[in-house]
C-alpha cells in the first residue's frame, strides 16, 4: 500500500473522531469555546529506488604464451680444397625453452658423407677435383628443433676447388769434379696446402750415396770415375708431395769431370754446432790419385777471427766462441808435381745445438728472510703485503723490492747468508737496509699515468738504472697503455731524476719482467733483452699463458728524456678467447670452450689455468731454454668462481675446490721455437713448453717475483705474504736456486 495515502486517511480519521466527541457531551455553555487543533505535519513521501539487477561476473581466460622459434646461425659461405677435412659449425639457442634436436641436410653438390649430421658441429672429407674439373659447390642446410616443435633452418655454401699440385724446382744442370761435395738443392712450395714429403732418387750414373735423401737439399760425393772415362752424367729426380697427396717431380743432370790427376781435396763436411764446442778440421779424406803425399792448408775464409792449432796439419782444432755465426775455412792440397785442388767446410755456431734444461736442473739451495719493520717515514714503508717484485744487483750482492702494496715503495736490501733448510724459521733475517722505501707514485716527482690500483709489475737493472713496469690491477677496459717508469740513478732512488711514463707495444702482455738475453741468442733473436708478463685481473688484456717480447732497442727506454712507444717484437703471446695457451693433445685444434679448459671442468688440465699466472722469465745461458716460473691451481681438483673450498672458505674469485690445490709452477720452453716465430715459421700462440709442473717450494705462497744472476746462476724467488714468522705483518719469503744450464 501506498505510505502517503495511509497518511491521508489517518488525519481525516482523526477530524471525524473530534467531531463526535464534540457532539456527544459538550455543554451549550461549552460549545461556543474554540477548540485548538494541532495540525499533524505531512511527512514527505519517500521515493521508491528500483532494485539494480546483480550482474554474473565473467571468468578472465589465461593468455596463452606464443612461442619463439628457436635461433640457428651456420656461419659465412666460405671455400677449401678437394680431399681436405670441411667442418660445419653453427650457434643454435632457443630464448624461451631449449633446443630438443639439430640435424644437417646436404642439398646442392656432389654427395659427401657427414660424420655426425645430427650434432651442432661436424665434419665431412671434401670431393677431390682433378685440376680439369671446375669448383663444385656444396650447401648444406641445419635445421633445429625447440622443445614445443618450432623448427629454424638456416643454410651455407661451401666452394670446393681442385687441389693444387705443389711446385719444385731443382735448378739448372751443372758440372762438378770427381771426388767434390755435390749440393742438390730443390725449392718447393704449395700454394694452397702444405709439402708433406720430399724424397730423392738417382735414376742414371754410377751410384752415389745420399747425405738425406728425405730433405730437399741434400749432398754426395761425386765417383772417382775410370780412367778410361772423362765424364759421366747422373741423373737425379726430387719428389715433392702436399698434404693432400698431390705429386708433383723434377729432374736434374749432373756431369761429373774426370781431374785429369789433379789432387782431390776434402775439407770434410759442413758442421753446425753449439757456441764454445771444440771444432776439428780433418782433410784425412783428401787423396792424390797417383798415390803421392799431399801438403796442407788450412785459411780461415769468413766470419770473426779463429786461430787454429796448426794451419798445416790434416787434423786441427779451435774453440768456437760463444757467438752465433759461420765460420767458413778453405783447404789446399798440394802433391808433389804442384798440382792443387782446393774445397771448403763451413762451421755453423748456433745455440740451438746447445741442450734444454729440464725442471731437474733447477736445484733448491735454501732461502733467508727480510725484516719486516719500517724503514722510512711512512705507515707503509715495509714489506707487509708485499706483491714481492724484486731484481738483483750484482755489485752490492742486493735485491731492489717492492714494499706494502697500499703504497708501492722500492727500497733496498742486502742478501744475507743463505740457509740450506726447508723450514723459514732456519732462515737468516736481514736488518740491515741500504736504500729505504721510496714512494714515487702520486708523488709529483713523476707521472705514471695511472689514476687509482697502481701495482709494480717488474724490476730491472740496466746501466746503473732502475726500470719500473707497472699496471692499473683493475683496468676493465683494458685501454691503459702506461707502463713504465725510469729511475736514472738506481743507487741514489730519493733523488734520482725519474723519467716517463713510456709505453710498452704489447701493453700488458709485455710490460713485466725484463731480462737479459744471453750472447749466444742476441744476434737470432734481434735484441739484447726480453720481457714479458701474465699475472693479474681483467684475463682480456693479459696473455692467457707466458710470453716473451723482446726490447727492439733498450737505448730507447734508457736514454729517452720523456715517455715513449717501447717498440718489441712478440714471440711467444696468447690472447684471449681463442688462441690461450692449452693441451691439444688433449682438447684438439679446432674451436675451444674457454671456461671448461681454464676451470679445468673435466680434470685433465695440467698445463694452465684460471688462476694460472706467470711472474718471472729468463733464457738460461748455454742452453736452448727459456725459463718462466710463477703459481697454479685447481690441475687436481678443478676450478669455481667464488667457490665454497672444502675447509669452508668462501672465494672471492675463481679458486680450486680443494683448498691446497695450488703450488708454484714452471714452464719451459725452447728458445729455438722463439726463433721460428721470428722467422714467421711459427705463431706466437702455438708455441707449447717441452715440459711443465710443480716448482720445489716448501711453502705454496705464490711466487711473485724472481731474479736471476748469469754470474752465480743463482736464482732468487719471492712469495708474496709467504713469511709467517713475522707476528704482525706478512713479507714475502724468499728461496734460491741454482740453474745448472753450463
């Protein structure tokens, strides 16, 4: 019912209702007083709101995610050989699940059989093309296949041409004499492989033994012909075949001369020994056909100045001298008609006759310590947390070093006697100081260009001044190009003048050490010192191995009166990613994962790590060997970046598993290989030790620092924070060791 209608008849209802009372008792006397009545309000009429219909909620349907076709790249179309090993090789990733299959399809080109067509990388023998047939062109096609069937392909083709014979020549025909060294020399080459086999073979005239038939010069003696015959003519082939086995000869003609009785002299055969050997001349295959005794004489024809025992004895001696060079010397047989004939030998002195060391020839002769109090005015004037840098000085029997990291000092002490024992607390300890610590760094007294982390890298000696590599330890840019520093005065380091920066070619890989190069090596190898380094933060800018860089001019570091380029010429240097120093015995010579090598993932690393450094090099004297020493890790255990160690210690850094998988470690190397790179024989980054492993330290603190003197052959080492005798601070501890390299 309608609330405002019931409010309308209640008030009617009540006026009604007066009315009566009024008519049902009311006096006449009464009836004339007006009777108030109080007017009831109206309440306002309330309006009705219309009910708002409940609407269903609609159900929100999950979007379901599209899925990405995975990604392949096989690479750049490229060319090879017929017959040579063809590898394929792709980067396949899937952003938003995994890669479940790849699978290479050939689709142009003569049929070739893949060794594994369902792996990413694989390989295939290439079709042999004779040289008439045209270049065949083969593509290949990857197809990969994600976890939820999305398939990519991508597609390259690969230009096989025929293989190219390889070129020999063995020059002109010639005429030699009976009883004469003959010389067969051939010049081979191949233009698009390499030259597998040469091979030599007499095909007419009287048969002669040849010296190597297997090299492509080679020599014999010519026959004494018959009396009755003036000439005779042999005939000789070389045979030259390339890796592929493509065979390519020559031929040559040799008319041998009958001497008509003319003495035959025979100076012997060419030599090729080391510096300071002893040299025998002997003519004592020299003869006259008619049977007469033959005067001799020995004439020195080139190289510096020999005297021979007896320059008119068949059999004479000399000693070579501890250079590299050829000696030539010319013999005359005279007989007793007058008659003469003369023939020459040449004596090659090379060092790469002389012997290589092995890790046995490094002998532990025992050690001594530094004191690690302060000396000089500064908090960190000592050898606490010393990176342990140092270089011998001969004249005082001394070692410059490097003090407290913080501040990067040099000072210098004298050698104390040195105590053969294996325990540091055996050891003399040197009070006595003949330069305190001198700070140059951010000093004034000299600009090394470096801003901030400023670490000494290597020490050297050098006409009475002392030469300061350094480095950046943290540069991630790896753009630093500063290096070095010369004090001109090593005996006064206060007051010297010092000059620089100088910039190192070769930057990091090369501005540490600096050594001197042997006598014998100098003139092969171009210079007079070598240098070189490994050790450090940031693995891009250093050599992922030890190098050698050797100094094109000292004179230039030495005389300059400001800092300039300090040209060298790198011979032994690995760059990362790709040309690191490793086994290929073990891991091959094709593409290489980096990380699984240096952290040593599958355990048969023993030759270089993550954690691998090389402090300190050297070419021992009269040997074929090159020296470098420093520290290495995790070859047993294997390698974590911010490893938890089995003793619960948490790394900060790449560090082995097993705490006390580190040591002190030694790589050798022949300084012969150096000399191929030099000849462009070699590359810089295939060069690999003879032999390698652990250094004999009784403490496995890292060595940081080392310095040989050639006079002693004695070498001392220094581990950084090695001494813990000291009750506060942390010196580095020092051992020696005798090279026997004579």
């Amino acid at each position: 019912m309608n609330k405002g209608l019931n409010i309308n008849i209640s008030y009617c209802l009540s006026i009604v209702l007066c009315f009566i009372l009024l008519g049902c008792g009311a006096s006449e006397s009464e009836s004339d007083d007006v009777i108030e009545v109080t007017e009831v309000p109206v309440v306002p009429e309330v309006p009705v709101v219309p009910e708002v219909p409940v609407v269903p909620e609609v159900p929100v349907v999950p979007e379901v995610p599209v899925n990405e076709s995975p990604l392949v790249n096989v690479g750049s179309d490229f060319e090879d050989i017929g017959g040579s090993t063809v590898v394929l090789t792709a980067e396949v990733s899937d952003a938003d699940g995994k890669i479940l299959s790849t699978s290479w399809k050939q689709l142009v080109g003569k049929s070739v059989e893949l060794d594994d067509a369902l792996s990413v990388n694989t390989t295939f023998i290439a079709p042999a093309l004779s040289l008439e047939e045209e270049a065949q062109i083969l593509i290949f096609e990857l197809t990969v296949t994600d976890n939820l069937d999305a398939v990519n392909t991508d597609s390259i083709s690969i230009t096989i041409n025929p293989n190219q014979s390889p070129l020999v020549s063995v020059g002109s025909d010639f005429e030699e004499n009976e009883g004469s060294t003959v010389i067969l020399s051939g010049e081979v080459s191949d233009t698009d492989g390499e030259i597998v086999s040469t091979s030599w073979k007499q095909l007419e005239g009287i048969n002669v033994e040849l010296n190597d038939a297997f090299s492509a010069h080679t020599t014999f003696i010519a026959p004494i012909l018959p009396l009755e015959e003036k000439t005779q003519v042999l005939v000789f082939e070389l045979t030259v075949t390339d890796n592929l086995d493509a065979v390519t000869t020559d031929s040559i003609s040799i008319t041998i001369n009958s001497t008509n009785g003319l003495p035959i002299a025979k100076a012997g055969e060419d030599q090729i020994l080391a510096p300071n050997s002893e040299v025998t001349l002997d003519c004592s295959q020299s003869y006259d056909p008619e049977g007469s005794d033959l005067n001799i004489l020995w004439v020195q024809v080139s190289g510096s100045s020999i005297t021979l025992d007896d320059n008119f004895s068949c059999l004479t001696t000399f000693d070579l001298p501890n250079t590299a060079e050829v000696f030539e010397f010319a013999l005359t047989v005279e007989n007793d008609k007058g008659k003469s004939s003369s023939d020459t030998v040449s004596i090659t002195s090379t060092p790469t006759k002389f012997s290589s060391l092995t890790i046995n020839d490094i002998e532990y002769q025992g050690g001594f310590r530094f004191s690690g109090e302060l000396f000089g005015d500064s908090n960190y004037a000592n050898l606490s947390y010393s990176p342990g840098v140092i270089t011998y000085n001969p004249t005082n029997h001394s070692l410059f070093i490097v003090g407290h990291s913080s501040e990067q000092a040099i000072a210098e002490f004298l050698i104390p006697e040195i105590v053969n024992s294996r325990n540091m607390a055996d050891f003399k300890v040197q009070e006595n100081i003949l330069q305190g610590f001198v700070d140059f760094h951010e000093t004034g007294r000299v600009d090394t260009g470096i801003d901030q982390r400023f670490r000494i890298t290597g020490l050297a000696l050098i006409e009475g001044k002392l030469i300061a590599n350094y480095m950046d330890w943290y540069d991630s840019s790896g753009l630093e190009t500063d290096t070095t520093v010369v004090f001109q005065d090593a005996n006064n380091l206060s007051t010297s003048e010092i000059v620089g920066p100088f910039q190192f070619e070769g930057a990091m890989h090369a501005a540490g050490w600096i050594t001197l190069i042997p006598q014998e090596w100098q003139q092969s190898l171009d210079g007079r010192y070598v240098s070189g380094f490994s050790s450090g933060s940031i693995l891009s800018r250093l050599s992922v191995g030890p190098s050698a860089f050797i100094l094109a001019d000292e004179s230039s570091l030495l005389n300059a009166k400001s800092g300039i380029l300090i040209e060298t010429e790198g011979l032994l240097n690995f760059n990362y990613p790709q040309e690191i120093l490793y086994n290929k015995a073990i891991y091959g010579e094709g593409p290489i994962s980096q990380d699984d090598i240096l952290y040593n993932n599958d355990l048969n690393n023993d030759l270089w790590t993550r954690t691998s450094g090389a402090s300190y090099g050297f070419i021992a004297p009269g040997s074929n060997t090159y020296v470098t020493l420093g520290y290495s890790a995790g070859h047993e255990s294997g390698l974590g970046y911010k490893a938890t160690q089995d003793d619960g210690t948490k790394c900060g850094g790449p560090c082995p598993f097993v705490a006390a998988d580190k040591y002190n470690y030694i790589w050798l190397w022949h300084v012969s290989d150096l000399l191929k790179v030099k000849q462009g024989l070699m590359e810089p980054h295939n060069l690999r030790p003879y032999e390698y492993g652990k250094l004999d330290t009784p403490s496995n603190a890292e060595l940081k620092g080392a310095s040989y003197d050639a006079e002693s052959g004695l070498l001392y080492i220094s581990l950084e924070n090695g001494d813990t005798t000291e009750k506060f601070g942390r010196p580095p501890l020092f051992y020696v060791y005798k090279i026997n390299s004579y």
